[in-house]
C-alpha cells in the first residue's frame, strides 16, 4: 500500500524514501530518525482513540497514515539536506529522556540550559543537538509545547481560572500567557476555557 501511494506508476520508490521498506533479506525494519512533538501528538491519539467500531478503524486508519506523512516529510528534508542528523550514542539519548523528564517535572520553574546539562552528564551543545535530533525542537521549544498543551487542557476541564492555570504552567504575567497561548492556538485563553 505504502508503494502505491510513495511510489511511481510501477510502484518503485524514490532514493530518500526505499531504506523505509524492509528488504526481504532483513529480518527486522528498524529507523532510528527524530520523534517531533507533532509526531507525539499523533501518536497520543491513537494511544487516546475515542472511537468504537468502524468510526476507530477509520480514524487510526487516518491517523497511521498522518504519522506515515510526518516520517515522509521528515525524511526527505534529511536526504536533501535541510535537517541533520546528529548520532547520538545510546547513553547519549538516555542523557536526553532523562532531560526531558527533568523538564516535565520542572515545567513551571525549569532550570537554565546549562544547569540541565549538569543534571544529565552533558554538555549544553550535546544536549541542544541531542534534543534537535530526538524530539524535532530546542529544548525550550519542547518544554514551551508542553506548557501550552497543560495549559489548553487545564483551561478546557474547566477546575481552574485563566490567572491559575498561567501560574500552574510557569508564567508569571497573565498578558504574556495569553500572548503565548494565543500563537500556539490561535485563540485566546478566555476562548477556551469552560
């Protein structure tokens, strides 16, 4: 299905994208390329399905092939040149979920870049190119998503005003909340929230 669609009329597929297809001599398919974080929202809905029935197989169906595009895209920007990827040594990337995971726990007060680098066993350069190459973004940029995830899900349950869920994610000024809410989703805190 993968080549009808990827491929050309014989359902040959380009040179960035035939390492994405297990040849028959490989006993396993294995692709070791970045998560972004649009990638992790998809993959937390599918995980967080609300459907039943054929309504859910028509939505993962859709959902597979919307990871199967952001891999695509991904792909093809590392083959013609416009994103690098940098190897990383398993320990490394430990080093990096283990700085993400600081990063969540510490989304509210995060520590400086250098400091987090400490807490890991890393230096800050390996730790921003580290970051960039396994989840897509700056370390900041990740940890700034992740903030206004909370946020739009805390202001849609409803349990908490504007001015406490802009405290609960880490900002202090209310303005500055509602700035950065409002580019990430295009409407307003107020508009939101229950």
């Amino acid at each position: 299905m993968f080549r009808s669609f990827a491929g050309d009329a014989s359902g040959e597929l380009s040179k960035e994208l035939r390492h994405l297809v297990k040849r028959s001599d490989q006993s396993t398919y294995e692709r070791y390329g970045t998560q972004t974080p649009v990638m992790q929202v998809v993959l937390q809905q599918i995980l967080q399905c609300p459907y039943q029935g054929v309504t859910k197989r028509v939505y993962l169906e859709s959902k597979v092939w919307e990871l199967t595009a952001l891999v695509i895209e991904q792909e093809t920007q590392i083959f013609q040149g416009f994103l690098e990827v940098y190897p990383l040594r398993p320990s490394e990337i430990d080093c990096v979920y283990h700085a993400k995971e600081i990063l969540l726990k510490n989304h509210d007060n995060p520590p400086s870049l250098i400091q987090l680098a400490r807490q890991v066993g890393l230096n800050d350069r390996k730790l921003k190119l580290g970051f960039r190459s396994v989840f897509g973004t700056t370390v900041f940029g990740y940890l700034h998503n992740y903030r206004m995830e909370l946020a739009h899900n805390l202001l849609i349950q409803g349990h908490m005003n504007i001015t406490e869920v802009a405290q609960k994610v880490g900002y202090a000024s209310l303005p500055s909340f509602s700035n950065a809410f409002r580019k990430k989703f295009g409407i307003t805190p107020k508009s939101c929230h229950r």
